[in-house]
C-alpha cells in the first residue's frame, strides 16, 4: 500500500497528491463525455452518469472531500504563487 509505505524517494503528501490526480483526471474525462453524451445517447449517458457518480463518491470518501469557500481557495493560491516566486528568487541567487 503506496499511502501507508511511500517509495523511498516520496513522501505520503506526494503519493497521496500523485493517488488524486490518478483519480481525478479519468473522472474529469468520463464527465466532460457525459456532458457531450446526455443529449444524444440517454442510454450510454446513464451509464456513464452512473459511473461519475460512482467515482465521485469514492474519490470523496478517499480524500474526504469538503466544500472550501471561494475566498479561502483563492487566498491559498495566492500565498503559494507568492511563495513559489520567492523560493525562485532566492535559488537564483
């Protein structure tokens, strides 16, 4: 188990980002294909509609996903934009 026993060179917050990204990504797929679906093949669309949903749940329940307010995320990105510039500035040096 990658999350419990990282590889040598990773830390649990690098497997765990690389684990949600490997997650994330086909659930992004499968619902931009469920949006381009719903229209025009209802029976697939359920299917996939089924699937997101499915994938949704098991993500939330694996990251224990909750709502964060606009304000919060935007000032979180904010402070590592400006301390990614300053990690740069200094390695320039």
């Amino acid at each position: 188990d990658l999350v419990r026993t990282p590889p040598v060179d990773g830390t649990r917050a690098y497997v765990g980002s690389v684990d949600a990204f490997a997650r994330r990504v086909p659930l992004r797929a499968a619902a931009m294909l469920l949006r381009a679906l719903r229209d025009s093949d209802a029976r697939s669309a359920a299917r996939l509609e089924h699937l997101v949903a499915s994938w949704s749940d098991a993500f939330a329940v694996r990251f224990r996903a909750r709502w964060v307010p606009v304000e919060h995320q935007v000032e979180h990105q904010a402070r590592a934009v400006v301390a990614a510039a300053l990690h740069a500035r200094e390695r320039a040096r």
